[in-house]
C-alpha cells in the first residue's frame, strides 16, 4: 500500500501555495502543465500568482480562517518563501493538509543560528559564527572571528536587508542597533573566489535529484546574473552533491532546495545558505534543462517521479531590477534571449521585476 | 508614430481569449511567461483555461453583454478555435477591440468552400473539390471527382466529425442526409503519401517565421502523433513556406496559423486544411524549439516581435486520447518524456486529455 501521505496525486488535484510572488506564480505554470490546480493564500489583493491560479485565498498567514479555507481547498501545500509563519505550517499540519517541505526545513531556514547549527550537525562546513543576543557580546565574538564580520539578524532579512559589516573595533558598538537590535548573528569573513549554488530535489519516496551547479554574481546583496552549468571540476561536484544529499537528508526534505556555496581558493565548498524553496540562482533551468526546477518542485510535492535534471544549454540568467523590465521590447526581439516577466505592477527600483535567459550555445 | 491597432502591448497588458480549451490554457500560460495578463470568454462554468487566468466571463460567444464586458477588460482578443461565430468578432471589432488573426481568416476558416476558393486565388493548390447544396448535385460531382471521394459539411465539423466518404454510386444517395443534409463540399480523394503540417506566424508589422515542417499521422479523423522536424528535401522546405507566406499575405493574418498538408508522390504539396490559430501539430515546438507556437501567436497579438522559431530538438508528440492519460504516473518518470496535461475533468473517449513530447535527440 503507498503512504497516502505521499502517494502521488493525480491529475486534477489541487496544490495550495503559501505566497503570491513571482516564484509562486512560476510554480503555479509548471503545476499547469502536469494538469494540476493550484490555490494561494497570500495578504496582497492583486499578486503576481494570484492572476495564473484557480482561485486566491485573501488572507494573513496567520488567520485560522483563512488558513482552514486554503487547507480545505489543497490537497498538497507548499510555500514559495521561507519567512511563512512557523504556526501557520503548524496549523495547517494540524487540520491534517499535507505540506511539503515540512516544518524542520523551516525552522532551520528561519533562524541562521539554528541553520548554521544543523549544517555543522550534518557535516556540512559553513563560515565559522556566533550567536549575537545583546550588543556587549560583539567584541569578544570578532576577536575570536576577526574583522571584517558580517553582523546578520537571526530572522528574516533577505537581498542584503538586515545585515551589515563590521570592519574594525569602532564599527562594533552600534552595529546591532543599525540592523534593529534584535538577536543576530555574526559570521566571519568567507575568503571565497567565486559564489556557486546547487539546486537539488528530494522526490516524496526519498529519490533525488541535483542540478548542475550555477556561478553568481550578486551585486547590493541582490543577485545579479547566475552561469550554468559553471565549469567545476570533479572534486567541486562531488563536494556540492554530497552538501546537497546530506542536507536533505537531514531535513527529511521534500521538494526543491536552493543551496547557497562559498568556494574557497583550496576548492573546498562552505555553505552560505539554505532556502528552502525554488531559488532564483535556479531560474536558468527553465531553458536550460530537460525538467526546471518549478516542474520538479511540484513533482516533489504531488508525490509524482522526480523529472530529468539534465541541462541541454548552456545559460546566463540575467535578473531585471526595477527599471531594467522597461527594456522588455529591446530583449523580446533579441533570438538568444527567452524572457520571463512577473506582471508586477511597479517598477521600484532594485525590485524583481523579471529575468532573461541568454542562450550561449549547446552544452 | 506606431500604429496604435498594432503597437507593441506593455508587459501589465490584457490579453482576452475567446474559448476555454486546451488551446486557450497553454496560450494563457504563454502569456504569462511574457507578464501579460489574461481574460477569457466560454460558455462553460470550468474550463480548461479559466483556472490559469485573471478573469473568466461565463457567456455565449453571442452574447452582447457578455462581449462588452470581454472587450472593455480586453486590450487585445484572440481565439483558440476556428467556430467562434464571425458576429461576434464583428461584435468585439464594432466595440473597438482589437482582434487578430482578423475577420478575413475566420471566414476562410469556417467556410470550407470559401477556403478552397480562397487558397486558389492566392495561387495554393488543393484537391479538387466541388460545392454540394442539395443531395441531387453529387452524381454529377462524382462524375469530376472519381470515388472515393469526402462528402464534409461546409461549416463546423472537426477531429472526423461531420464527414462521409463516398466510395461507390450506391453510396450517393444518402451521403448528404448521414452528414445532417446541410450545405456540404465533395473532395476528391488525395492519393498522398504522407500528411504535413506547417505552423507560421505573421506579425502585426508583417514579419513572418515558420516553424520546420511536422510529419502527422491519424487515427480515425484525430490527430495521433506528430513527428518533427519531418526529414524533408530543399524542394519540399520551400514549397511549404511559399505556401505559408502566400496564405498569410493574402489573409493579413497576425498570428500563428496552422496549414495542413498532403504530399503527393510527385513531391507536390496540396493544403487540405488551415486552422487561423495555434495548431495541434505544432505541440512540439513546446520542447523542440527556442520559441514555441503558444508564445509566438501571444506575441504576434501583442504586436510584439516574432520569436526564434529554431528547432533545438527532434520531438515525437503523441496526443493523450481518453483513458489513455491514465498513464501519466508512468509517463512522469519516463526521462524523454515531457508531460502536458490540460485539466479536463473527465476522460471521455477519444476526448484530448493531454500529449507528451518525446525527446528524439539533438536536431
């Protein structure tokens, strides 16, 4: 008899999505495509997603209502963001809806302290820390971490937000008050020569599935380009396969994971981060592989076979930021360049508003 | 100053759909790739496309209020299929709607004599055929034709239905009533030796671009496999795109239009059908090519420049009919195969649920 916890769902059932941005609509097309619905619940009246979705769910994470309304319509649930209320996965666990990845994902993407914390319990080597509860705890941490430091809240803060270096003994006093005074985090200096990524999957029977890496380029703490596959040698892959497997297994993972690679001048691979979702350092294999990472999120999620992580192209994955996305008709017209944009309303600036995939040629 | 009826729409845009099929759902998901948004149009309460789109307005193609509501949410309107009653286009045209492909392909399209007569006037060869009002007219048509020949109703009729071969005088008499008596078209047979397909597209400037040739093969009037590219020699390459480019010129067409071909032993090609919209026999450009049909007919819409229409793969698409989709667990964990299912809740027989593209290799 299959789990019916993780027996595949078929065609025609309905995966709910917590979120309503661009990685939640991306996923919403690639449910589409294997015939499945898809519903959201999400705070914000017009999302990107919420117009690609059968039906939207209006609501805060954290309202029993809403969340009993978007439990009831999903047969599977899954988050395109990691900052979703640990309760509201609880909750929604408690009325007995299948969510995938579960709640140990979470709360190791959640807090970097208790992130970095299950890496090191799994193996896996990350940049050498230590938790900052009170702004006194500061100096002695950077005379064991040196300077520069990279002081982080322990929650939420992502492209950059909620962080800020350390770089001598002046800086320390008011650094935790700069990022708002609340628990932190401070990491020493990774001497890295390039940022990697690998985007891996973990189908619902414990099958995986790994991506090949990709090369980034961030720019304001906001990702700029990402190349895939980068040229990496045996030992590089190996290194970042085994990462991948070994987090997953310990998170008891189900769908896709976005890890986050220092690579050190000796080769060596330290973990950045972990998100545990579809992440835009996998966009390229939207055009750059046999199956993206949307499609093998949500074949993770409905309990369906892991699709092929081939890459066929070779691929630039270049982000556009706020006004960038004005420059749409110009890349439309360009035969090398596949564009994705994410019908957001506004150009803020710095904002996602879409990417391009650069077609370089053949693997 | 651009054309305001054809100037490129802004990413944020609305395109309007008239149907809810199949067709209509991986057009909306196109779109959405592009930022724009979509409403549709369908008489029907739970359609295909009405779980991927911004809006559905539940009505009658004929419905004047239903098409004012349509139109006024709509900056451009397009259809997935070839019946769309002409008033109503003519409707949505009178309330200032942009429409493509425009007026002058539908009734080509709908009007099986019309289309004959049409594609002889631009020089594009096709059976011979004969105009059948009353039963008493097919003796004589007979005589000029030869048996067997393809009694078909003018109008409507798809997939088989609505058509009757004659192979012998005693099966005259009663052909026209078998079909529904209604005016009707008597087509000699074609003695081809395969049947082709070519999809192009024609932008709103006028550009064109055309697809490689797709091999087809049916099974009882439907459409079961297309295989593509189809190996074809210089000769047949430009015959196809003449006949392509000729058909489009002559119908101001914008938009991707599929052009159903028989090759005669000669090497000839004859047009049996042309269908003014996205084509089944172009669901391989959806993993074979840079650019597929489905983005290309919304960029051709939205006046925006024509996609790369490079072939980068062999594709086998075989369509999911009936019960047949029951195999998609199976399908899913095939690695050259890519799933593409369409949400239809009830697998009829015969009834297209879905198709799968088979990876052959590198073109």
């Amino acid at each position: 008899m299959p789990d019916a916890a993780s027996s595949p769902l078929a065609p025609g059932s309905t995966i709910g999505i917590l979120g309503g941005g661009q990685l939640g609509r991306m996923l919403a097309l690639a449910a589409a495509r294997l015939g499945l619905d898809v519903v959201i619940l999400t705070p914000d009246e017009d999302s990107p997603a919420s117009r690609v979705v059968k039906q939207t769910f209006v609501g805060a994470y954290d309202d029993p209502a809403a969340l009993a309304d978007f439990a009831r319509a999903s047969d599977a649930i899954t988050y395109e963001f990691e900052n979703v209320p640990a309760a509201a996965v609880e909750a929604l666990i408690g009325l007995g809806a299948r969510v995938a990845p579960g709640p140990k994902a979470l709360a190791a993407a959640q807090d970097r302290v208790a992130e970095k914390q299950f890496l090191a319990s799994v193996g896996v080597a990350t940049v050498d820390f230590a938790p900052i509860e009170t702004a006194d705890e500061i100096p002695e941490a950077c005379r064991t971490l040196g300077h520069p430091a990279l002081l982080k809240t322990r929650r939420e803060g992502y492209d950059g937000k909620g962080q800020i270096w350390i770089e001598k003994q002046a800086d320390e006093a008011g650094a935790l008050a700069a990022i708002g005074g609340k628990p932190a985090i401070l990491e020493a200096r990774a001497r890295f020569t390039r940022e990697l990524s690998v985007i891996a999957a973990r189908g619902a029977d414990g099958e995986i599935a790994i991506y090949p890496l990709g090369e980034n380029h961030h720019e304001g703490g906001v990702l700029r380009r990402t190349t895939a596959p980068a040229s990496a040698d045996k030992a590089t892959l190996e290194q970042a396969e085994r990462i991948a497997a070994q987090i997953m297994a310990g998170l008891d993972y189900v769908g896709v994971i976005g890890v986050e690679l220092f690579q050190l001048e000796d080769g060596q691979l330290l973990v950045n981060e972990i998100a545990p979702r579809v992440h835009n350092t996998g966009h390229w294999t939207q055009d750059g592989c046999a199956v993206d990472q949307f499609e093998q999120h949500i074949r993770a999620v409905a309990g369906w076979p892991l699709g092929s992580t081939l890459a066929l192209a070779r691929v630039e994955m270049i982000n556009l930021l706020g006004e960038e996305a004005a420059g749409w008709a110009k890349l439309a017209a360009d035969p090398d360049a596949r564009v994705h944009l994410y019908g957001k309303r506004e150009m803020i600036p710095g904002r996602k508003m879409g990417h391009v995939n650069r077609m370089r040629g053949p693997v």
